[in-house]
C-alpha cells in the first residue's frame, strides 16, 4: 500500500514538523510494510527552509484591505501551485490513497490553505483516489471563495473525516451543515512519548516562554482582540516578575524566522536596559529541526506559549503547558484537556494574571495530570484511520465520515 500524505511538515514553525512526523510514525506502525509519504502543501522539501522577506511580507499584507490582500496571495500562490501540479498529480496517482491533515488546514488566511487543500482534492477527483480527512483544525469564518475552494471535498470520495477538537467540529457542521458530523481525532502530537532519562524540576524552576511576533498574533486574531503578551515590553515584564517569584527564564521559539525576530528584539532590549544582566534570563537558539525543539521543551518546566504546537508538545513530554488566548484554536485545546484554569483568554491577559498561571501550574507534577484520554484517542484515531484505508484499497467504501 502506497499513501500520500499532504500537510505542513517543512513549515519554518516546527510544531508542524513534529505532528506530521508524528501521523507518519503512528500511522507506519498501524500499517506494517507501508509506503508512507508526505508532501508539503508550500512544496518545500526540508527544514530550515527559510522564506528571508517573510517578516516583511506580513506587515505589508497586514496593511492591505482584505480584497486586494487575497488576490495578490492567489496570484503568489498560485504560480506555485501551477508549478508543483504535475509531480503533485504523479505522487497521487501512484498512491492507493490520499490523507489531508493534521493541522489547521482548514482556515481560510486569505486563500492561502483553501487554494492548496483545492488543489490537492481536485487531483484526487482527476484520479480517481480516495481521500482521508485527519485531525484537521477547521477555522470559523471562511469567505465566499474560501467556501467554493473547499467544497471541491464534495466531488471527492472521501473515505474518512476527522477534526482534531470539538470547536473545530462545531464549525465544520457550520460549513457542512448537510454532511454527518465528523468525528474527533486529538493532534497526532499527542502522542509522542517523554524520553525515559528526562529530568527536570529545576532549582529554581526554569520556565520557557515561547515567542511569538506580534504580526502573527494580529493577522490571524482579528480586530479588538486585547492579545496577551503581545509585546517586548510584556515579555519582560513577565520575565521579571517570574525572576521575583524565585524562576529562571528561558526564552525560546518554535522555529519561524519572524519569531526569532522577536525574541532577538528582546534579547536587545534586556541588554540594553539592565546594567547587569542577569543570569536568570535565557536565550535559546533557534531550533532548526523538530527533534531539537522536542529535545528544548522536554527539559523545561513550564511552557508559557501562544503557539499551539508549543503547548501540545510540552503537554504531552509532561511539562505543564499555559496557553496564551489569540485564536479559537488554543482555548479549544486547553478546553478538551479540561486544563481551562491554566489557559489566559484574551480578555484576562494582563502580565500578573499569566505569573499567576504559571506559579499554580508548576504544583502540577502528578502522573493524572498528563493522562488525559485523549492523548491514547490521538493514538487509537490513527488506528482507525488505517483500517479504513485497507478497506478502501480492497474495493470496500466505508462511511463517508
């Protein structure tokens, strides 16, 4: 059996390296002998793929108008699309089957994963081979051209369909409100496995603040989103205040060169604001593969992160995770670990509130705490997910989702 699987793995932004890595391992072991592949929806082909004028194409589309802001990423992006759709077209037509997912592929961004994912599903329709739906994010508001992009789906055989939390599931009704609804599969991060010689628990404590820039934060939040820790100052001023509570502080990114950015920014500033700069403040280098961004966030002891894959990664390493509210899809995770306490909405965002977090989530060292099912149900999706597609490679169709 021969499957294709199409996500972000190459993305700059780890994260989506380690649940991609992660889909193919899980789903090798359910499919012994099995010729797994995953191409990248952007055509990058390795990590460290690094886009130099990224940073500054986010701020200039950040100040465009929605209308022209989407034409001119079609026009970008479909010249690229047009030049990876032959190899694209072979890969599929090789393959028994075609796997999406996971990630939050599902959002619109100014047509960005629409024109992608509708690419793919019309090659699928072309050649005639079923397509799985996986453990995808699924965004709320989709424009108009986003809806049609997406609704190629219809005219694919879809084998299976899965979205990764119940917010995801609860827009996608919205989207297909006459289609079954679609059942849970938790990130395929989730199950990845602390490494048995970690050891942690620091004197003092070391907590990791993850870095993300500002740009991001307001591109994809929306307008009068009171975002917490969205700027230099706010990170350090929730540096010092955790240095006051008797922490160490570790900042760090998951990958993406405009995060970097960022945390150089604030490297900067402590540098040039402290006349002695203390020792307590970290700074870790950029991680250029998934591996070394797991092997950082397994030996903190605290992870304080807006990206998603940050506090995934940390939660299932055992590393207590406090997510930074920005978009629906944080709070959905924190959500169905039933971990709220220890999310910070945007409307509670203030420096003390995240300290706050932070002190109460370092008490939680008990086992019950990282057990919760839906890290073994991350696991048991992608077994489901494989016996539907030896049945749809033996000329069985089982259900539609």
């Amino acid at each position: 059996m021969r499957i294709v699987i199409f996500n972000v793995r190459y993305s700059p932004n780890l994260g989506d390296g380690i649940l991609a890595e992660c889909l193919e391992r899980e789903l090798g072991l359910a499919l012994p002998g099995a010729e797994i592949e995953t191409l990248d929806l952007a055509g990058r082909v390795s990590y460290g793929t690094q886009d130099a004028g990224r940073s500054q194409a986010l701020r200039l589309l950040q100040a465009m108008p929605p209308f022209f802001r989407r034409k001119l990423v079609e026009r970008v992006i479909g010249a690229r699309l047009s030049a990876l759709r032959d190899t694209w077209r072979q890969k599929i037509a090789e393959a028994d089957a075609v796997i999406i997912g996971g990630g939050n592929l599902f959002q619109d961004d100014d047509l960005n994963f629409p024109l992608k994912i509708a690419q793919v599903l019309e090659l699928c329709r072309e050649t005639g081979r079923p397509v799985a739906i996986h453990a995808v994010g699924v965004g709320r508001n989709w424009s108009p051209r986003a809806v049609r992009l997406f609704e190629t789906l219809r005219r694919c055989r879809v084998i299976r369909l899965t979205v990764r939390d119940p917010g995801a599931r609860r827009n996608w009704r919205q989207h297909f409100p006459d289609w079954p609804s679609p059942d849970l599969a938790p990130d395929p991060a989730l199950t990845l496995q602390p490494a048995a010689n970690t050891v942690r628990a620091h004197v003092p404590p070391l907590v990791g603040l993850c870095v993300t820039n500002p740009l991001v934060l307001k591109r994809h939040a929306g307008p009068g989103r009171d975002i917490p820790l969205a700027t230099v100052g706010d990170y350090l001023a929730l540096a010092d205040t955790l240095q006051e509570t008797g922490c160490n502080v570790l900042f760090f990114t998951n990958g993406a060169v405009e995060d970097q950015a960022s945390l150089k920014q604030i490297e900067d500033k402590i540098a040039g604001t402290r006349t002695v700069v203390s020792t307590r403040y970290r700074f870790a280098r950029r991680p250029c593969t998934p591996q070394e961004l797991i092997a950082l966030i397994g030996t903190l002891d605290v992870v304080a992160a807006h990206r998603l894959h940050a506090c995934i990664t940390a939660y299932a390493l055992g590393v207590p995770p406090v997510g930074l509210g920005w978009d629906q899809k944080v709070g959905a995770f924190f959500r169905m670990i039933d971990c709220e306490p220890f999310f910070v909405p945007t409307h509670k965002g203030g420096v003390g509130s995240i300290a706050e977090r932070i002190q109460k989530v370092l008490t939680q060292k008990d086992g019950a705490f990282f057990q919760h099912p839906s890290k073994e149900k991350a696991r048991e999706a992608i077994g489901d997910l494989a016996e539907d597609l030896k049945r749809s490679t033996c000329g069985l169709q089982p259900a539609r989702a």
